[in-house]
C-alpha cells in the first residue's frame, strides 16, 4: 500500500524551541512529514542531539527537503561581477531571490550548487526522499533580452484587459 504523506513545511528560521511546538503541531493534526529548507540547521549534522530531531524519531516522521529555496542555487555576491545571471525585474536585473533561467553560466551553477545541497539531505531525508524546489514567491523573471540572446522562446506577451463599449 502507498503511503500517503501529509507535509508541515518548517521555515529555516524557526526557533528550536517554535520546532519543539511544531511537531506537537503536526502530531496532533495527522502530518507525518515535515520538509525543512536544504539550508536548514537540520541537515547540519552539529545539531543532531537537539530536542526536538529526538521527538521526530520518537513520533517516527518522515523528513523531506526544500520548500521555497530556488534563491540559495546561485550565491548572491555573484550579482556584483555578473549581473546577467540573476532575475529581471521591470528593465533591471534584481540580486534578491531567484536567477536567470535562460543564462547556461547560470544554469551551470544552480545544477552544481543542487548537487551538493541535495547529497548533504540526502542521508537525513526519510525514504523514498523527497525533494521539493518551490520559486521564491512573487519573483519571476521575465528578460526579454536575455530570451532572445540565448535562444529560448520568449514568454507570451501579457493579455490585455478587456475593453469596454460604455
């Protein structure tokens, strides 16, 4: 029988403690899976005595990871050297969260940066490993230029709005 998983994402910054709570949380509400962040404490094997990692293996939930960390793939100082490789944004390339899809420099970073993030979780991540990239929210890139430079299809272009005849 396939297991069915119910998820609480936990958020990189949440306290030890707020943790403690959380997993009480996802007991008491039938979750059976946490996902942390790929650049969560958790996966740092320095913390591995604390509370409440203790009452996951007690509550035997499953680990999963990621969430929304598309933005830790490429390393943001890369932005003062090579601007091209991050997000445009209205005619201006932005360094917070995501990168360039169509840039193969950037491409060629995020797969590298994924494959070490991902073998670091990958023992702490309960079978079968799960793991979720979600975009960062409300930052998508849309450069036009760039498309066009690479050779990828350029986005559709927006809708207009409808018209009225009052």
């Amino acid at each position: 029988m396939k297991q069915i998983r119910k998820r609480l994402f936990i958020d990189a910054k949440t306290s030890v403690r707020e943790r403690e709570k959380m997993i009480y949380l996802a007991v008491e509400n039938g979750c059976n899976t946490l996902v942390f962040s790929l650049d969560d404490m958790y996966f740092k094997s320095k913390f591995n005595n604390k509370k409440y990692i203790k009452l996951i293996n007690n509550y035997a939930i499953n680990i999963e990871a990621g969430g929304r960390d598309f933005s830790l793939l490429i390393p943001r100082q890369l932005f003062l050297t090579d601007r091209e490789m991050f997000r445009m944004d209205q005619g201006s390339r932005k360094a917070d969260h995501h990168f360039c899809p169509t840039n193969p420099k950037t491409i060629s970073i995020v797969m590298d940066r994924a494959q070490n993030f991902f073998t670091n979780a990958l023992q702490k991540v309960t079978p079968p490993r799960i793991f979720h990239l979600l975009p960062d929210e409300n930052s998508i890139c849309f450069p036009t230029k760039t498309i066009m430079k690479h050779g990828a299809p350029a986005p559709p272009a927006a809708p207009s709005a409808p018209r009225s005849n009052t």
